[in-house]
C-alpha cells in the first residue's frame, strides 16, 4: 500500500502561539520597522548594518521560544505517515519539535550566506556584524528570502503539493506570492483542513474548516488523520 502523504502549509500564525510576532503588523510594520527598510533589497543596499541589528534581534527572540503543541502534533504525524511541511516561517520550531522534512520557503534565520551566493550556506546562531565575510568574500547577510526576491524552495514545494493525499493549512493568510499559489497545486479531491481563520480567496467548501487556535486545531486535525486511518 502507498505511504499516504500528509503536506502542511505553515505561516506566523502557528508560531506566534510561541510567542514570536507575525512577519507584517499594523501599518506595514514589522516589529516596529518599516518592511521596506528591513525585509527589501534596497533596504539591504541604503542601510545593511540596520539590517543586520534587525535580524540579530530576531534570531535571539526565536532561541528564546519554544516549539508549541501545535508543531509537536505535526510531528506525531510522523508516525503513520509520509510528512513535509512548506513553511512561510524562518524560524526553526517544527524542526526542534522533531519534523523531519521541511521547505522553508522564505528562509532560515539561523543561517546565513554571502551576498552573491545563494548555495553556500553557514549555521548562524550568534549575531551577524559588517565585516563578517563569506567564503566569496562578500559580506554575510541573513538566509533569509526578501521581498522582491527569488523563491527558491518553491519548485520543491510545488512537487510536495502535487502528490499530496491529504492537506493541513495552518497559521496563514495566503495573501504573499507566489506561497499563495500553491493550494492550487493540490489535487482537488483530497481532504483539506483548515485551521480558523479562512484565508481570503478559498471556498470555505472545499476544506474542512476547524475554528481554534493552532495549539488547539492541529492536534484535533492530527486526531482526525489518525481515526481515518484506523
């Protein structure tokens, strides 16, 4: 029998019960800075050191927190079947709570990499200055996927969306592209849950909608997952 396989969009929304901000806030804020200035390439090119200070505050607040049940339910699925996750999210809480397969497809803020090369990446869990350097000689910055920006994970979660026997949406709006796209990719006879609120653009009858919160919602969809399969 095919090992039945279980794809995951995650965004801000699962983590912030981990008490991590979501990316944007009122007024195009993020955490108090402007996006343009901080999450743009021409912000990185007027001001790299306020870049830099930036993303160093936020990779101490993601060491800070902890994985919350919702991303050990993810995990638990583990257990009965083939799992990977796509994630909006930098942060590396699925992977502390023990999933094993994961596409990041905005990046990861404990890595870093030089500016002219995207492959080479370096584990970062400390703050990144001016004058730290890649192996290119280019100035380290944050692995992380600016607006305006090339996805590079999104082939790799394209193909994960379209073998997809069963789908969980979790934590997200789907209003950043192309993130947004890839419910399209999922076959539309499948299962799909989604976790309160309904991202605008879905038809709510197409998913089975669980009105909680994700520390509540995921493991109640895990539960479902698993009595489906006994």
């Amino acid at each position: 029998m095919k090992e039945r396989h279980v794809v995951v969009f995650s965004g801000a929304g699962i983590s912030a019960e981990s008490g991590l901000n979501t990316f944007r806030g009122p007024g195009g804020l993020w955490e108090g800075e402007p996006v343009a200035a901080v999450a743009t390439p021409d912000g990185w090119k007027r001001d790299p050191a306020r870049v830099l200070r930036f993303y160093n505050e936020r990779r101490k607040g993601v060491q800070a927190v902890q994985p919350n049940l919702a991303h050990k339910a993810l995990r638990e699925l583990e257990d009965i079947f083939k799992v990977t996750i796509i994630t909006q999210n930098i942060d590396d809480l699925h992977e502390r709570a023990g999933s094993s397969n994961i596409i990041h497809l905005h990046g990861e803020i404990l890595k870093s990499r030089g500016c002219h090369d995207s492959q080479k990446l370096y584990p970062c869990l400390g703050d990144i200055s001016m004058g730290d350097r890649a192996e290119d000689g280019t100035q380290l910055r944050p692995h992380v996927v600016w607006f305006g920006e090339a996805v590079p994970m999104m082939d790799a979660a394209v193909a994960a969306a379209k073998t997809a026997d069963f789908l969980i949406v979790v934590g997200t709006s789907l209003e950043v592209y192309p993130a947004a796209n890839l419910v399209d990719y999922v076959p539309f006879e499948i299962p799909k849950f989604i976790v309160d609120p309904m991202p605008s653009g879905l038809a709510d009858e197409t998913f089975h909608v669980i009105e909680a919160k994700a520390t509540d919602g995921v493991p109640r969809v895990v539960a479902q997952l698993r009595a489906m399969m006994a």
